[in-house]
C-alpha cells in the first residue's frame, strides 16, 4: 500500500464519511491546527520521564486530539455517524479537562506576576502548544455546528496546557531544589 493517493492533485482533501474540500477551506485550517497542536504536544512529551505522570497525561490529550480532527473533518450532514467520544468530543472529556486542571492547580502555586515562557523545556513546550491550540480554537469557530463541543474543549485543553506548564516549572523547582 502507497503512502500517497494522488487524489488530493487536484486541491481537495478528504472528509471522513465522505465528500471532499478545497485545502485552504476553514474545515481543513480547524483541522490542521488541531493536528499541529497534537505535534506540539509530542515535542512536550519529547523531554518528559517516559511513563511518568505528565507523560501519561500528554498521550491522553493527543489521543483525544483525534476525536476532535475526526468530528470537525465531518461534513454536516454526515455527523449522524459520529460516535461519542470516539469521533465527536462529549461532555465527559471537557469535565474531565476541567477535574485535571483543578486537581494540577491545587499542585503549583499560582504565579503573581506575568509569566514569561521557557523556565524549563516542557514548560516551554505546553506554552507553544497552548498558543496552537488557542488558533485552533479560534478556527474552530468558523466550522464547529450548533451543539457541537469542540471549542469548549479547546477552550479547556489551553487552560489545562497552561497549568500543566506552571505545574511542570514547579515541579522543576521543586526537584531542583533538593539536588542543591
């Protein structure tokens, strides 16, 4: 099997369930940030502890970032198809980024002043991947039907992105500080 099709040639991409769409239409653009927003994601997990907390809670995240390019690559009248949680984003997964925000908060003290990104790499990283995730968010709008939970989401997902940064710069003090 090729990894390459040749029907995209012509302009045009593919929605799941069918039809297709010029490249440059607003569903691609939503989908693309999502996707860049997914990498970004990655590079953070790049330079965490395998298997650790943070790193258990990135591949969540980025495994969700699927369900969102799968509900916002679905034409109208094809969401009927979506399934809960597997191709179209539910109530449970923003509550369950709103439960992890409050529980990380609760961890870090918050900061007092503005924050300047790259106190550490993986704080660095979930802020890059929180401004991608705020211009998906932002493209999101133009594409996201009515009930449609997408932008909650990404609108949670960059509120838990910068927690998780500030908890990750806390974390990095706090393990700095017994080695000294």
């Amino acid at each position: 099997m090729k990894i390459y099709t040749r029907t995209g040639d012509d302009g045009t991409t593919g929605l799941l369930f069918g039809g297709r769409v010029p490249k440059d239409s607003p569903i691609t653009s939503a989908c693309g940030d999502v996707d860049e927003a997914q990498a970004a994601l990655g590079l953070a997990r790049s330079v965490v502890e395998r298997n650790s907390e943070v790193d258990a809670f990135l591949v969540a995240l980025q495994r969700e970032m699927w369900v969102l390019m799968a509900e916002l690559s679905t034409a109208p009248d094809n969401r009927h198809k979506l399934a809960a949680g597997q191709t179209s984003v539910t109530a449970v997964m923003v509550e369950g980024l709103e439960a992890l925000i409050d529980d990380l908060a609760a961890r870090a003290d918050p900061p007092t002043e503005f924050v300047v990104p790259g106190q550490t790499p993986s704080a660095a990283f979930l802020d890059l991947a929180r401004t991608i995730v705020r211009r998906a968010e932002r493209h999101s709008l133009a594409v996201a039907v009515e009930g449609s939970l997408v932008v909650p989401y990404l609108n949670r997902l960059s509120d838990l992105l910068w927690t998780m940064a500030r908890w990750q710069e806390g974390e990095s003090l706090t393990a700095r500080a017994h080695q000294d």
